[in-house]
C-alpha cells in the first residue's frame, strides 16, 4: 500500500513543485549539455528513482513546466502535448 497518492494530472500540475519531487523522490541534477534547444531528460535508474538532468539558467517558470511534463511522460500521467516545437522524446 502506497502513502503517496496517486499521481493525477491535476496533482502533477497543481502541486508545488518541491514537494511533488520530494513526495516521489525524485532527484533534479544540472545537465552539462549548453545546447539552446535542449529542455531536460529524464530517466529511471535501475532502482526505480527518477532523475531528471535539468540544463542551468533556465527561467524558473519554463523549468517548472518541463520537469512537470518530464515527470508525466516518464510516470505515464496523461498530458496534454507540449506547444511546437517542443516534443518529448524518448529513447
């Protein structure tokens, strides 16, 4: 039995974001890659921990809103698509 509660999108999107990545235990690292284009990754460590590589320098509000989309691609929480050119990838 879980003590979090489920991840809905109005839960994603509402919740502060610190305390949403503390609830999942989720770790923001600073990515090395400078590229303009490059938004974010994330990825899920054998262990099961979400990681999410975060470029430094971003606006506060547009990182808030690519960690939450991050977040929701890798927990499978449906989403609508990012605006063009954005796009989620996986690989």
């Amino acid at each position: 039995m879980s003590l979090t509660p489920a991840l809905t999108p109005a839960r994603l999107l509402d919740t502060p974001l610190q305390q949403l990545l503390d609830e999942l235990g989720v770790a923001v690292v600073d990515s090395p890659i400078s590229d303009a284009n490059f938004f974010g990754a994330a990825f899920v460590r054998k262990s099961g921990r979400v990681v999410l590589a975060m470029p430094a320098g971003r606006p506060a509000s547009i990182a808030d809103n690519i960690v939450r989309a991050l977040l929701g691609q890798v927990l499978g929480v449906p989403l609508a698509p990012l605006p063009a050119p954005l796009k989620v990838s996986e690989i």
